[in-house]
C-alpha cells in the first residue's frame, strides 16, 4: 500500500466465481481500490463490473470480446490478448494484483507482476505447478509477497506464519472427495458432465469442479504446496475430508497438530490474501462445532481416482513433468466437458502424455511454454485414440 492510502487492485478473471467473490470483498472494504479487471470473454459482465467499482481499464483475453466492449463503453480503456492482461499488470500501477485466471493462461501474468514487484494474490494454482522454482525465485528476487489465496493453501500459510525452521513435521491438505467419493473406480466410467460438475460443498467454475471430481485439484495443490513452502513431498499428505471444515493440519516436532478451521467460503482466504498482513471482518457464521457435531475423516482412494499419483508422480519427477501433467489435463477436461472423452479417459490421456513426454530441465520460462505446447499436441492426439467409453481404440 502506498502513501497510507487505499490498496491498489487488479483483479485477474474478475467474472469467474473468485473474482466476484473478490468484488464481494472490495466492495465491503475501504481499504482497497480496484484499478483493473479482466475476463476471457464476457466482456458484457466484465464492463458491468468496471462501471460499478469506476475502474478505469479493463482486458479481455479474446480479441473478438475485446472489439465488442471497446464500441460499447467509452467511460476508459479496453486491452485484449494476452499481451493486454500484462499491460493491465504493469501499466495500472497495482499494489496487488490477485490471479484468477483458470489455467496455465495465468503465468504470464504471474510472470509479470512478480518481476514488477508488485504483490501476488494467486488463485491460478497453475502458475506455480507449471512455474515452479522459476516463480518463487522471480518472487524473492523482486521482493513481491505470493500470497496464496486456495482455501488450503490460506490456511497452513496462516498456521505456519509463526513457527521457525525445523520444526514442521508434515503438512496436510485436506479434499472434500468431490462428488464420486466412496464410487469404486468401475463405476466411473459413465459418469456425466452433470454428475461431475455437482460439489457437494464448494461452487467453482466448470474446469475447477471437473478437477476437483478428478482429484487431479488436489494433485495440483500438493505441488504447489511444494513450491509455497519448501517442503518435499514425502512430507506433504492429503486426506479425504467431506465436510470441508478442516481446511488444512500441520504436523509440529513436538508432536502437536496445529489445524485451521472454518465454514466453506472463498471470501475468508480472498479477505485475508487481499488484506494481508491485517484481518478484517467477512460476514460469515463463526463456526458452531456443536451444531456440525461430528467431523469425518478417511485416506484417499488413490487407486480409484489416479490423478493424485500422477500429480505426485510428476512433482517429484520436476522438470517439465509438472507442466506436461497441467497442459494433458487441460485437454483432457476440455474433451470431457465436450462430451468428447470419458470421464477415466481424462487420467488415461495424463498419463499417457507423461509417459510419452520424458521431464527436461526447465532453464528458462520460454522451456515451459514449449513444453505446454508439446503436450497439448500430444493430448489431443491420445484424446482422438480414445472412444467415449475409455478405451484405447
């Protein structure tokens, strides 16, 4: 923040399901001034939005989207294409920028506003999977804080914000098991995109709720964890809890466990990662642990939902394996919700990327891109070689 005045704020995916939620929380703050927003596509939401919070400029990653909003509202300035969304980044003159892009589509972004300097909400979980050391190290080389914005992440950065080194044990994420927990994995195989897209606890976009059914959400979680807090992933566990209270444990020297809990709402970890170092009120319930009564946890079904080993498989693996494993997932959710691709087929078409795409260093970022673009192609050929019943032709 500067000057003592209010927090500058670009919001990244503003009309995604973190984004308003994240208007949510401006909107209640005196704190915080939103300079730039952006979308994909729905530019009609996205100018909605920049005329109620007097935003001066907006971007658009589709061109097309861009043209539209630029003939309907003259009241500031429309950018377009990704090399709009840095522009927004650099030129805006931000104090904080919070990514929530969906996908790999937010490191560039993420890639701009830490090598500004300019402080990182992240919501794009991607940045870090894809990025990796190149990120965290861009981030302590400018000085720019990444604040973590998952609700899981929010919650061990919040329990370890006070504990010195060597004494963390073992930090826990906690899933809710999406909605086919308990299902054998035979029964997967006709499951639809209706089925799939219906949490039983949190409301996300499409992408995000198809990871989240995948446990592939918590596989990239697990490396982005990693990343965030240093830790290898022998000392990085998951455990299955459906009521989604228990947002994430840490495993102290001492042997005491440390757990942050909490109803399920994104605006708590949006509040403190925009507010941050300070708290501030959010109007949700205190938790009543007498009225929830009984809290329940159990292992993950790893044989059952193969995308958690596989994201663990490629973290430890490093190089490009991570990025490899983000873009065949991209695909490989894409054909699913097209109805293209069976609902294992999306852990079929990841594997079958990893295997056919050994991991290479990564020096540079322009190394990772290459790499997306290698596996991309890859994916959509083993998505062609796949019948909707998911098996290899």
């Amino acid at each position: 923040m500067t000057g003592g005045g209010a927090r500058r704020l670009v919001i990244l995916g503003a009309t995604g399901s973190i984004g308003v939620q994240a208007l949510d929380v401006v909107a209640r703050s005196d704190d915080l001034r939103v300079v730039g927003l952006s979308a994909e596509s729905s530019w009609e939401r996205l100018v909605e939005q920049a005329t109620a919070h007097g935003v001066p400029r907006v971007a658009l990653a589709d061109p097309d989207a861009g043209a539209r909003a630029a003939q309907a509202w003259t009241e500031g300035e429309v950018l377009t294409g990704p090399e709009g969304l840095v522009r927004l980044v650099v030129e805006s003159g931000a104090d904080l920028v919070l990514n929530a892009l969906v996908g790999s589509a937010g490191l560039g972004p993420t890639v701009a506003a830490l090598g500004e300097g300019i402080d990182l909400a992240l919501a794009n979980k991607e940045s870090l999977v894809v990025g990796g050391e190149l990120v965290t190290a861009l981030a302590e080389a400018t000085g720019a804080k990444l604040l973590p914005v998952d609700s899981e992440h929010s919650a061990l950065f919040q329990l370890l914000a006070d504990e010195g080194p060597g004494t963390v044990e073992r930090l826990v994420l906690t899933a809710s098991g999406g909605p086919f927990r308990g299902r054998r994995r035979e029964a997967l195989a006709h499951v639809t995109v209706e089925e799939a897209l219906a949490h039983p606890t949190w409301s996300m976009g499409g992408k995000i709720t198809i990871d989240s059914a995948t446990l592939m959400n918590k596989g990239l979680e697990l490396i982005e964890a990693h990343h965030l807090f240093g830790l290898a992933y022998d000392r990085l566990d998951v455990i299955v809890h459906p009521q989604s209270i228990v947002h994430g444990f840490v495993h102290l020297c001492d042997g005491a466990t440390l757990a942050h809990l909490g109803y399920p709402d994104m605006r708590v970890p949006i509040s403190f990662a925009l507010h941050y170092p300070e708290r501030v009120d959010v109007p949700v319930d205190t938790l009543d642990l007498a009225a929830v009564a009984e809290l329940a946890f159990e292992p993950v079904d790893e044989a059952g939902f193969p995308c958690l080993a596989l994201a663990r498989a490629a973290g430890r693996a490093g190089g490009t394996s991570p990025c490899v494993l983000n873009a065949a997932n991209e695909v490989a959710v894409h054909a699913f919700l097209g109805g293209r691709l069976a609902f294992p087929g999306i852990w079929e078409v990841i594997e079958g990327a990893l295997e056919r795409i050994p991991p290479a260093p990564v020096r540079a970022f322009d190394s990772l891109y290459e790499a997306d673009r290698e596996a991309r192609a890859v994916a959509a050929e083993l998505v062609q070689g796949l019948t909707l019943g998911g098996a290899a032709r």
